[in-house]
C-alpha cells in the first residue's frame, strides 16, 4: 500500500486557515482536518509528535489516507522542517505539501 499524503497548512491568526483547511477537506476526500494543532498538544508539548492526533493521522497516512492539519507555529521555517522531518520519520514515504 502506498503511503498517503499530508497537506500542512500554515498561516498567521485569521489568515483562513480553517476555511481553507474545511474547503480542502471536502474537496480532497481527507480523512480529517487537524485545525489549529499545537492548540491540543498533549502537555502543550512543541513537539509535533505529543498532538493529541499524532497517532491517528501516522496509521491513517500509512494505510494511505490524505490528512490536513494547520498550525500559526508552522510560519516559522524551522518548526515547518521539524514538523516534516517527524513525518517522514514515521512514515518514510509520505508525500507531504
């Protein structure tokens, strides 16, 4: 089976985000949006692998299942190459936009 594939959707406070992320969903046949991830992080842990969906979105994006997730933290470059580099080392072959 193919990995699937997730859509990271960042942006600034007000920005869209959720509208675009719902819009996305519908028109993607995504398994689920993730709005506003680090908001539920257990802990309010950084760290992309303590969202409260984390686990969720890593089965469903290995049985090949499209994912959206938005988050203002991914504005910044370095927290974008983390969140990435954390997907793909637990799904080594996911197709990340």
């Amino acid at each position: 089976m193919r990995p699937g594939k997730a859509i990271l959707i960042a942006g600034y406070p007000g920005s869209g985000k959720t509208t675009y992320g719902n819009t996305l969903k519908n028109t993607n046949g995504a398994a689920e949006y993730v709005d506003d991830y680090h908001a539920n992080a257990i802990g309010d842990d950084p760290a992309f692998a303590r969202g409260r969906k984390y686990g969720e979105m890593t089965a469903g994006l290995r049985w090949g299942e499209t994912w959206l997730a938005s988050d203002t933290e991914w504005c910044r470059p370095q927290r974008r190459r983390a969140v990435k580099a954390d997907l793909r080392a637990a799904v080594p072959d996911v197709a990340i936009e």
